[in-house]
C-alpha cells in the first residue's frame, strides 16, 4: 500500500490517513480511532471540479447530526486537494474546511 499523508486546513496539523479514509489513504492513524464519525451522524456530497495530471480538485458539503436521523447541528463546505502517484494511489490528501455560521 502507498505511504501518504492527510492534512485538515485551516489547522495545519498532518497526519498518516488511516486505512478508513476515502480514496485508499495510508495504513495507520495517529490521530486515533475515536476521531471518526459514528455512522449515521453525517450525509456529504463532494464532487470533482480540476483535473490535472496527478492532481483532483474537489469540493462539497457536508452536514452533521447529533444522532442518525436527527436535525442538522453544523455543515462545512469543504474543498479537497488530492494528489495520486503513478499508480493512481493517493499520495497526499488536503482538507480545507470552512463551518456555515449556525
């Protein structure tokens, strides 16, 4: 498996995609388990918008629950870099977000 890297903007802090991530990022988590969402407490569409060479750019939306099922508590509009390898493996993934006032 490809070695990569995930990034969340505006916080600059980077770390190893852990193997549950979209698009196949990385082995490991040092971030822990804890930090994913429980199933059910989000609904998201994101979609391409640049294709170049290597590189994706896409953007969505996406909006959180406090429970499945339960009203909208907070939605980010976010935007994705994602950079694949020669074998069409993600190298390197960049989130930048930014919450909807409520």
């Amino acid at each position: 498996m490809t070695s990569s890297t995930a990034t969340t903007r505006p916080t600059t802090r980077q770390w190893v995609a852990p193997q549950w991530w979209p698009h196949g990022l990385g082995d490991g988590d040092t971030r822990g388990a804890s930090t994913r969402d429980a199933p059910g407490t989000y609904r998201a569409h994101y979609a391409p918008i640049a294709v170049d060479r290597d590189t994706v750019v896409a953007v969505g939306t996406t909006h959180y629950t406090e429970v499945p099922g339960g009203p909208v508590v907070r939605t980010y509009d976010n935007c994705f870099v994602i950079r694949f390898d020669s074998d069409g493996q993600c190298r390197e993934f960049t989130e930048y977000y930014v919450r909807r006032p409520d």
